[in-house]
C-alpha cells in the first residue's frame, strides 16, 4: 500500500508569506514585514548575521602549512610528528627524509606505512565512514541540515526554565534567558566545531557540549553576573578514541550523561560529577552516531553509521538490534511516554515506529518485550503543490525528527533538495495523539523567509499553551512559532492558567479531519 | 623490660580476642552467612575454574619459539596434561582459593585512607599486614615454583650434577630456580604492599548496572594491562634487588640444602647474569601470569560481591522480618549489608512502582507507616551525621587556619609576644581534650627511650594513637552516638592539629624562653603543689624538642597531612549518603502520585531541611582553601580509586535530589512548614537560580 501523507497538507504558503503561529486548529500566516515587526518584538527571537562572526579564516592544520620550517633536526620532526599524527605521522617522516636516515630505517617504516595503510583501507571499506575528517563526520551526521554552513550550529532549550543556549559557527556559546539582563558567552580552547549541547536536567547551572576533541561540561551560575565566564567553570571529559563527538543525551533524572563518537565502537555513560565513564562495547555498527534518550528514561536510542541501530534499556544497559534494510537511522524521537519510538531511516522517505509494550521495571526482569517490527506511520515521498507563484515539490528524505513534549504535535524537517529552487527544505507538522491509539493527523508547513530554509527545530519543554516550536534558520535567525491548542492528555492544573488565547472553536479545517495514521489496535 | 614485654603481651592478646570477635560477630549475620559467603565461593570458583586457559596462555607465551610453532604446540599439549602440570593446577586452585578467601575476610566498602604518611606507614606496619605480606609471600613462592616447573627447561629444578674441578661429580645450586622463587615472593610482597597503598580491598558500587559477564569483560582489557605493566615493575624492581643483595640467599640454601656453588656458571647476580633476555623474558611472563590470575579473583569478588540484592520490603512471616529492607538499613554491621541495602532502596525507589507501594503502606493491624518511617529517618540520620561531621572538620579548620598563620607568622618576626598568643590561642581552641592526644607526645615516648613504653609503640594498635586508622578505630571502640562513624570526626581532626604544635615550639626555642608545653596547660594545679616534677618534667621536654629539632625534616615529611587525603577520608563512605538522597528524592517524588496515605507528607519537611543543611556543609566544605574544586584525574589501576571522586558526586547528587523534590512539587512547596531561611534557599531552587 502505498500511501502519500503530504497530498493531504494544506498547500505551502506563497513565497513571501512566512508562518506565525497555530491557532483554532489553523496555521496563520503572515506578510515579511508584518512579521518582522512581531519578531523582533519577542525578546527570545535572535539574528545572528553572518557576518557579524569572526570566523576562523583557516584551521590550524593549514597555517602550519604556510609556516613550514625545515630547519628543524629530525628528532625534532619526528617527536612533533609522533605528536600531531602518532605511529602514521612518526613513519610518514621517517620514510620521506631519507637522505638523514639510515636506508634500513627509511625502508622498513615504508614498509610498516604500507602494510598500516593497506589494514586501514580494508577497514574503512568495511565502514566508509571512517574516511571522514572529523569535521566532515559532525556535518554528516549532524542533526543540523548543512552543518558546515550553518550559523547556529547547535541550540538547546533548558529543561525546566525559559533559557536556551546557541552554540554559533566561530565556535562560541551564547547563553539567553530572558529573566536576566547578561547573555554569557562560552569560550573554551577546545570547543571547536561544536556538534550538539544539551542542559542537565534537575540542574540550573550544567550545560554539557560535544566538541571535535573532546566533552565540555559547563557550569554556568544562573546569578554570576559575568558575561565572560572563565575555561575553568568547564569539565573536560575525553576518552581515548572517543572523538568526534557527534551526539549526547542526560539522562532524564540528571544523573548520567550518554556520549557517541561515528569513530568508537562504544558508547561512553559518564559520571559527570566523578569524571569518569563506563564504555559500553557493541562492536557492529562501526560507531555510534546519534543518541537520544526516552523522556522516562527507560530506553537510550543509539544509531549507527550502518544500517543498524540499538534501543538500550537503561536498567541494565543491555540492547537490542534493529538492522534496518537501506540505510542507517538518521533521527529519531520517543513519545512523551517513552513507549513509542519514531525514526528515519536514510535514503527512505517515511518514518517508522516501534512501540514497546512491557514495562521494563522490576529488578529481576531487566528487559522489555519490544515489538517484532517497526510499522510505517507517515509516508513523506515527493509531492507537487499548485501554489500562485508555481509548482513546488515538497518531500523526500528526513534530516531530523522533533515530538512536543505533550506528545501532540511532530515536526519533521525535509532536506529538500539545495540545487533545485523548488524543492526547499522544509518543516513538515503533524498533529498527534497518543492516546488512546496512536494517531497522526496533518496540520501544516511552517515557512520562513523566502530563499531561507530550516537548519535546526527543537521544541520548548515546558510551553505551557501548547507547543513551541523554534527554529534555527540559515539566515543566522532563531525565531519561535507557537502552536496554541488545549491539551487532551494532561488535565489542565489550576496553576498552569488557561490559554491566553481565545478557544478554538468547533470549526475543524477540511484536512485535519483526515486521519493519515490509525494504529489498530489487535 | 619484663613488665612492658607483658602489658604489650596483654595489648597484643586484647587485640586478637577483639579481632576474632569482631569476625565472629560478622559471620554470625545471616547476611555474610547466607549471601555473602556464597557470593565470594562462586567468584572464587570462576576463578579456579579461569586457571586452565590462563595456564595454557602462559605455557605457551613461555614455550613459544618463532622457527618451531608446530613443535611448541605439541610440547604445550603434552606438558598441559602431564601429572605435574595437574598437581600444578591443584598447587594453584590452593592459592586462588587463599587469595580469595583474603579478599573475602579483608574486603572493605569503606575505602581505609591515610591522612598522613606516618599513618601509612602504621598501615604498611601493621602486624596484621606482615601477616598477609608473609602468606603473599609465600603463595608468590609456590606460583614462583608452578611457573619454573612448568616452563621447564634450564628452570626446572632446584639443584642439578655438575662435574667439579675434580671431576667428581656433585648437586650444585640451580640459580636459574632460585631465582624464579624468589621473584614470586617478591611479587607476592609486593603486591601486597601496593595493596595497601592503593586500597585493593575497596568494593566499590558502580553507577552504570551491568551484568556480571559483561561487566567482566569490559574490565578483563584493563586487568590484562595492568598485570603486564605491574609485572614490568615488579619484576625491575626485583633485579635491581637481586643484583646487589642476591649474594645473601645464595650461600645460605646451599647450606642448609647441602649444594654446591658452580664456579663454571656465571653468577646472576652480576650485569653480565642479568643480562640475559630469555631469563628477563620469562621472568616478566611469570610474574604477569601470577599477577593476572591474582587479579582476575579480585576482579570478579568485587563483581560479584557489589551485586544488587534485592531485599523484601516486608515480610508476611514474622521470623524473617529481620531480613526486610527497614530492619536491615538500620543495622550497623555488617557494612556491606548496610550498602547494599541502602543501593537497593536507591533502585526500587527509581525503578519499582510496586515495591514502593509497599514502602508507602501502612501497617496491618494498626495504620502505622512504618516502613517509610524506618527508612526515612535511617536515610535522615544518615545525612545529618554527615552533616555534624563536616561542620566539626569545618571549625577545626577554621580555626586551626587561623593559628598555623599567626605561628608562622611568629617565626618570621621572631617577638615571644606572637608565639604566646598562639599558645593561647591553642589554649582556647574549642576542643582542647585533642591537645593531650597529639602525635608528637605519642612519638615523643618512643624517640625518648623511655623504658615504660616500647619502641613498637607506633605500631600496635594503640586505640588513642592517630596511626590507628580511622576503620581500626570504628572495629574496635564501641559504637559511639549511634553512628557507626563517630571515630573518624576526631583522625583529621587530631592529624591536623601535629604540625601546628610543633612549629609553635620552635618558634619559642629560638627565643630560648622555654614557654608552658601544651600538654602542661591544661594542669595548671600541679604547678605550686609539685615544682621539681614541673622541672624535671620541662627538662625532659626540652630534651625531646631538642631531639625533635634534629629530625625535624623527617617529622614534617611524616606528619604533615596530605592535602587530598582529608577531604577524601571525610567523604569515604559517600556512596551511602549519595544512595540516601537518591532513595529519599526518587521516593518523595513518587509520592506525589502513589502515596495514597500522605505518608511522606509528615516528614518532608525534615527531609527538605536536612537537605539542605547537607548542602551548605557541602558548599562550605568546597570553598575551604584546600579543597580542590575539580577531580583529579583517575589512573587505571586495579586499586580502585572511585572514592577520590565521591564528594563530588556527593555534590552533584545533593543538588539533583533537591530539584528533583522542587520540580515535582512545585508551588505546593510553599505550604510546607520550613524555616525562613530554608524557605529562601527553596524559593531560590524554584526558581532554577542554585
């Protein structure tokens, strides 16, 4: 059966018209400059231009190159050899000064070169990745769309409070919380290309950061009043072997701290306190790249480079396999629950789900009776919109997955195709329900300005008239789009205060009331 | 000398009746019986059971030569199922098992830290561990012989004939197995000793829960290294040892044993015997064979003994509600018991909605909660011991802080006015019973030769001295306010206090004024009733000091504290405390929703409070001069030293507990009956602002 989900959708909004919010059940739309004005009224809506960042002209790797003595002694070379590449960069220099080194020498190490190259090919035709530069690896599996061109290359919300962070492209932190008048900035010598932060949860103050090198734990004072705080607030935690570091994921409870490297075979669980960690060794897959924790803290989602990944309980930190058929799992988010699991799969364009029935509690029943297979729930494939402006192309393949945390809007962001001017990247919404059966029902797309697409979404925690939805666009603009509705899971408490809002009334849109998803329940 | 030899007698006799009650009274629990025992058993029978393939490995790693593989297969085969290499087997499953059931008797939760490296040295001394150090010794030496014989070859025996010059022929002395003797005894020490030092005995609890197997298998890389890297030391230590004093062992089996030297073979305790590779070669390969099997039984005791037991919450039959959870956690002894329990409550709190239920129930008939109150205030009294112990160290502190800088300060300057301020100073400190019990008047009698007190003073296990550690003082005093740490208050305490006293000194010989003593302070009556004893006892101080002054160097090296040490040795049996808040938070956090009864409503306010007083001692703690704000990097080494990092967890599990409490709870927190400045500091965590 072959099901087209996004034939469904309210047609995309004509090039100049950007979206605002979503309220009575619709998406409004809203002229640029309208907007405009809307947007920078809201004290949490950002522009970072472009150029405003003092970017790194060239790596470090290059500048040596126009600075190349060869004045040095070979012990000199070799040593700083041995310490810029290790065993490869000690051999290369043996083998290419060989008119200073005995023949047998500058022979043999040619040799052991070959041999060690020859290994390494056989082993990154096995996983192709590892051919990579670490830079190149974070951009390709980044969550972000085009990471190395992105402005905002990280961002998170805090889990409890209204204050986000951005990690920006010269490699800087910026801390925003509207309830304070000073936005610290986060330098750090080895925060470079940073892939992905995240806030400890039940913590104020700890901000964790992937890096090429290494992990950074930030522990910023919500009161300091310093704009600058010093390296020294930072906890370095680095594992040999365990760089790039492409994802990372606290534990819901704060206590445990997930990292993944595309280059390690193992999965490091840190004590962050303690600075020290336990690697968790699954050799197939050749690494890990992205991580994701369920809300209840049950299960870690662990993606690999190849077409596998793991679902983890967190009891007793055993997994389960999942070999998918084309390619590897490039996003995925649990229900509010923990009891679903969405994801997508490279080089396909629907997602999945997987739902796990048992309760994985109990000391002596450590692990959870999952499902047998994944169900398809959404199919996004490419479809053509008639809008007065022309024909657009709206679908294809996934670059990332983001459920509300009520479990009742998903937002999925489509790579798009950058050549073709009608094919944009996009962020596709729908409308969810978890209970009592899993249902997916359309809502819309949210649009930005014309000619800029989304690089990065993630949904506010804790949005108290809906869902928050922001996004990071490739213009260096961070703006927030609310979906405002009433929430049929959680019964609304006293102190949470009704919408502000008027109700949506019992005028629901033609297309909402197609249901695309019903889960059947057996 | 008679008397003293008698009372030391005495003391020694006392000690080893207390020793021996105190392990009767450990495997009277039905815990250690039941569980514990059988835990240990089961890792030593793994093991035992790991023996043959380790052997092969190292019979082969030992046979193995590059132009013959086929041969040395062959070889290793029909060596491994010789009788020999059986009775080698059953020669090593022996000493396994020894090896074991030493861990088993010596195993500790609480890690034993020494604050200063005379305390160490009183550890290393001890003689408990000249014991342990002789039957290492001497388990080394049978693995010594195992691993000569097995190799075979120029090693295998003890003495071989040789022709002498006469030609007559003669058994001489075979240094080749000599040597692989005493190379395993000198391993077997040395093992030991590091034992100590680095706190091989310590069982500690890990954060990330694994199965035992898969447990065993991240760690086997990490034993493989670092028997490899210990044997490397161990046995360059070794040669090092035998080059210069391998001429003592020499003549002396020959003796006893009736061989001879041959003249024909170069000594090997010249440069040119030790020069060989293939001796160094198998040498090391022994030694690592006997390290790695050493540490695969400590690897998997402690694997196996820090398992989660799962302890009923309660019990329908009454003759098994000692093994509930609430009964156990209040025990004091065995400390294992009480850590398991305490991480079994941290689990069932975080994982096991049904076992909660039944923490939260009430009692039938009734309707007493008395589960959760058992387990609340143990969880509570917990925190607030550890809470009065660090405001203790904190006001020793402080005001030791205060007087070290003022005496030294008086060195500077050189005025009798500074250095007699101090002595008052020393006289108003707020416990001035320490005064008596410092080190130096301990150290003092030894030095002085005073017939009275033997000079082994410092190694017996003198209750009151500070080189009885703080866990020896826990064994043997009775347990004190219904805390089983009560001793360890006083050992920083007491530790800190040394160098202060004599730098003070010092500071008045120079002005050659001889100031009142310290210990002369707090009895000032004597003073008009009993002059001469004053004088004579004035004399006898100066004589010390003057002593003192010539080894003063060595004094400092030896009493001054270790930096780091304090604050570990404080914070050495956090992993309870972090299992208590852990329990406590998930617990109340739980409640919110499950606890039909409001029984955790009663006691949150104690529970917040104690909370938060907690944190603030912690906080204190962490802004004292010494305190270093981050850990230290750990090394990988088999001691395991997880209980460097424990006060910061300690820190980071506080916070988390408290948040964890107010994002629950929310605005309800207001109604919560606490103290203004409780009420603050809680207003601040609602608001993300700690």
């Amino acid at each position: 059966m072959k099901m087209c989900s996004l034939a469904l959708f309210p047609p995309p909004l004509p090039s100049g018209q950007t979206t605002l919010c979503e309220s009575n059940n619709e998406l409004l739309s809203g002229r640029n400059s309208t907007e405009r004005l809307t947007q920078d009224s809201s004290p949490l809506s950002l522009h970072f231009p472009r150029e405003s960042l003092k970017l790194h002209s060239r790596t470090e790797s290059s500048s040596k190159a126009a600075f190349l003595d060869h004045s040095e002694t070979l012990w000199m070379r070799s040593a700083a050899a041995w310490r810029d590449g290790g065993l490869t960069g000690l051999l290369d220099e043996i083998t290419t000064s060989h008119s200073e080194v005995p023949k047998w020498l500058s022979v043999t190490s040619g040799c052991i070169l070959a041999l060690l190259r020859w290994a390494s090919s056989f082993h990154s035709s096995l996983f192709p990745h590892l051919t990579l530069s670490s830079e190149d690896m974070i951009a390709e599996f980044s969550q972000a769309l085009n990471w190395s061109d992105c402005v905002v290359r990280a961002f998170a919300w805090h889990p409890h409070t209204d204050k986000f962070t951005v990690a920006l492209l010269d490699d800087s932190i910026k801390i925003y919380n509207p309830k304070s008048a000073t936005t610290p900035t986060l330098k750090h010598r080895l925060q470079r290309s940073v892939a992905a932060v995240q806030w400890k949860p039940l913590c104020a103050s700890a901000l964790a950061v992937a890096c090429q090198n290494c992990l950074l734990v930030w522990h910023v004072d919500p009161c300091s009043l310093s704009t600058r705080p010093s390296s020294g607030c930072a906890q370095v935690l680095s594992h040999p072997g365990h760089s790039p570091v492409t994802s990372i994921a606290w534990s819901p409870s704060g206590s445990l701290l997930v990292s993944a490297s595309p280059v390690d075979t193992a999965m490091m669980v840190w004590d962050v306190a303690a600075e020290s960690c336990v690697p968790l060794q699954r050799v197939g897959g050749g690494g890990v790249t992205f991580l994701s924790w369920s809300p209840d803290g049950s299960q870690v989602l662990a993606s690999t480079p190849s077409a596998l990944f793991r679902v983890w309980e967190t009891r007793m930190w055993t997994c389960e396999r999942w070999p998918c058929v084309k390619g590897r799992c490039q996003s995925g988010c649990w229900s509010p629950d923990g009891s679903r699991l969405l994801f997508a799969v490279q080089g396909e364009t629907v997602i999945y789900a997987l739902t796990f029935t048992g309760v994985p509690a109990g000391v002596s029943t450590g692990t959870s009776k999952g499902p047998q297979a994944a169900a398809v729930v959404a199919d996004l494939s490419e479809t053509t919109f008639n809008i007065p402006d022309g024909d657009i192309v709206v679908g294809g393949e996934i670059q990332s997955l983001a459920w509300d945390p009520r479990g009742e809007r998903l937002a999925v962001l489509l790579k798009g195709d950058p050549q073709a001017a009608d094919r944009p990247a996009i962020i596709t919404v729908f409308k969810t329900r978890t209970n009592p059966v899993f249902e997916l029902l359309p809502c819309g797309f949210v649009q930005g300005e014309p000619g800029v697409e989304p690089r990065l979404m993630q949904f506010h925690p804790n949005f108290r008239h809906g869902a928050l939805l922001t996004v990071c666009w490739s213009s260096g603009r961070i703006t927030h789009v609310p979906f405002y509705f009433l929430s049929t899971a959680i019964p609304h408490v006293g102190l949470s205060g009704s919408p502000s809002l008027p109700h949506p009334q019992e005028r629901a849109a033609d297309f909402a009331s197609q249901s695309l998803f019903t889960e059947l329940i057996s | 000398m008679v008397n003293s030899l008698t009372a030391e007698e005495n003391i020694i006799d006392k000690w080893v009746t207390i020793e021996i009650k105190m392990f009767s009274t450990y495997t009277s629990c039905w815990f250690i019986r039941k569980v514990i025992c059988w835990r240990a058993a089961a890792s030593i029978a793994w093991a035992v059971l790991l023996l043959p393939p380790t052997t092969a490995i190292f019979v082969i790693l030992s046979k193995f030569s590059l132009f013959h593989p086929i041969r040395t297969i062959t070889e290793c085969l029909s060596l491994l199922t010789s009788a020999s290499a059986i009775f080698s087997f059953i020669l090593l499953g022996g000493v396994i098992i020894m090896v074991g059931f030493l861990f088993l008797e010596y195993h500790t939760v609480i890690p034993n830290i020494a604050c200063s490296k005379i305390a160490l040295f009183g550890q290393l001394f001890h003689p408990r561990q000249f014991v342990i150090s002789l039957a290492h010794c001497l388990m080394g030496m049978i693995v010594g012989w195992c691993c000569a014989v097995t190799t075979g070859f120029r090693y295998e025996t003890l003495a071989y004939s040789c022709a002498q010059s006469d030609g007559h022929p003669q058994m001489c002395l075979n240094e080749y197995h000599l040597m692989f003797l005493l190379a395993g005894a000198f391993v077997g020490f040395s093992h030991s000793l590091l034992g100590v030092i680095h706190n091989m005995n310590y069982v500690s609890f890990h954060a990330v829960e694994q199965y035992k197997y898969l447990r065993f298998k991240g760690s086997l890389g990490l034993v493989v290294k670092c028997s490899i890297s210990q044997a490397f030391y161990s046995v360059r230590n070794f040669i090092v040892l035998y080059f210069f004093l391998g001429y003592i062992p020499k003549p002396w089996i020959c003796k006893t044993l009736n061989l001879q030297l041959d003249s024909s073979v170069n000594p090997l305790d010249s440069i040119a015997g030790l020069l060989d590779l293939s001796l160094l070669y198998h040498l090391w390969i022994s030694a690592t064979y006997l390290l790695f099997m050493w540490y695969i039984t400590l690897l998997l005791f402690r694997i196996f003994v820090s398992e989660v037991y799962s302890f009923p919450v309660q019990s329908s039959f009454t003759e098994d509600a000692h093994q509930c959870l609430p009964k156990v956690l209040t025990d004091k002894q065995p400390m294992i018991l009480k850590f398991l329990a305490l991480q079994d409550l941290a689990l069932l709190s975080q994982h096991s909605p049904s076992r909660r239920s039944e923490v939260f129930s009430l009692s039938q008939p009734g309707g007493h909660p008395h589960n959760w109150n058992a387990i609340s205030n143990e969880c509570l009294s917990l925190l607030a011991d550890l809470t009065q112990r660090l405001v203790a160290y904190h006001e020793t502190v402080a005001t030791n802080g205060r007087a070290k800088s003022l005496s030294s300060g008086s060195e500077r300057k050189t005025s009798s006015e500074t250095s007699v301020t101090s002595g008052i100073e020393d006289v108003m400190s707020p416990k001035p019973v320490f005064l008596m019990k410092t080190p130096a008047s301990v150290f003092a009698r030894s030095i002085a030769g005073d017939p009275q007190s033997p000079l082994t003073a410092p190694f017996t296990p003198d209750l009151d001295s500070p080189f009885a550690s703080p866990a020896m003082r826990r064994l043997t005093a009775p347990v004190e306010q219904g805390s089983p740490w009560y001793g360890t208050v006083q050992s920083p305490h007491i530790m800190r206090r040394a160098p202060k006293l004599w730098s003070t000194s010092t500071g008045s010989q120079v002005n050659g004024s001889p100031p009142p003593s310290p210990a002369s302070v707090p009895s000032p009556k004597q003073e008009p009733s009993k002059p001469s004893f004053l004088a004579q006892f004035l004399q006898n101080r100066k004589e010390q000091v003057k002593n003192f002054l010539a080894k003063r160097v060595l004094i400092m090296y030896l009493f001054n504290k270790l930096p780091e040490a304090s604050s570990q040795a404080l914070f050495a049996d956090s992993q309870a405390h972090i299992w208590a808040l852990e329990g406590l938070s998930y617990l109340v956090q739980a409640s919110f929703s499950e606890d039909q009864f409001g029984v955790v409503q009663t006691s949150l306010p104690s529970i917040l409070s104690s909370m938060l007083l907690l944190q603030e001692a912690v906080d204190r703690h962490f802004k004292l001069p010494h305190a270093s704000s981050k850990p230290v990097r750990l090394t990988s080494s088999m001691g395991d030293s997880s209980y460097k990092t424990l006060r910061f967890a300690l820190r980071a599990t506080i916070k988390t507990a408290i948040y964890r409490i107010t994002t629950t709870f929310g605005g309800h927190l207001n109604a919560v009956h606490v103290s203004a400045e409780h009420r603050k500091r809680l207003q601040q965590f609602l608001e993300y602002k700690e």
